[in-house]
C-alpha cells in the first residue's frame, strides 16, 4: 500500500508500505479513501512533536471502508463505510 512517511525533519516521502494485518479480536481494516492533516502531522513534520519522531508513516484522521473485521467487532461490517 501507499503510505507517506516523514523520512526526516521537514522530508515527506511517498512510500510502499506493508499491508495492516488483524492482531486482536477487537480490531479491524479500513481501506482509506481520504486523510485528513492535522495539527499533530504539521509538528511532526517541524520536529516539534513530543511523540511523533521519524521515521513515521503519517495520517490518522480517515475516512474509508471496513475490509475486515476481528472476531469480538460486532458494530462494524465488511463494507461499512466509516
């Protein structure tokens, strides 16, 4: 998958990135469609987050569709759109 990645201290990169697997019961894969920057993606990419230090794939506000779900997941489906 395609994924960009803050490779250095103000460096983007648009890289190839592992495809997520279901580790936990209470998890699930969502196919993203969009992704939103945020204030946290503009730290990082400034070097003033506390937490977020490169390498870092970045984007955490999305919108997309469940591909998958694990077992104990009972609200979302397959095809549901989040």
């Amino acid at each position: 998958m395609k994924a960009v990645c803050l490779q250095d201290i103000g460096k983007l990169e648009l890289v190839e990135a592992e495809m997520p697997t279901i580790n936990g019961p209470d998890e699930m894969i969502i196919k993203t469609d969009y992704v939103g920057v945020c204030g946290s993606e503009i730290h990082a990419f400034h070097g003033t987050h506390p937490y977020r230090k490169p390498p870092a794939i970045l984007g955490h506000e999305t919108l997309g569709t469940v591909v998958e779900v694990g077992s104990a997941v009972t609200q979302f489906a397959p095809g549901d759109r989040v």
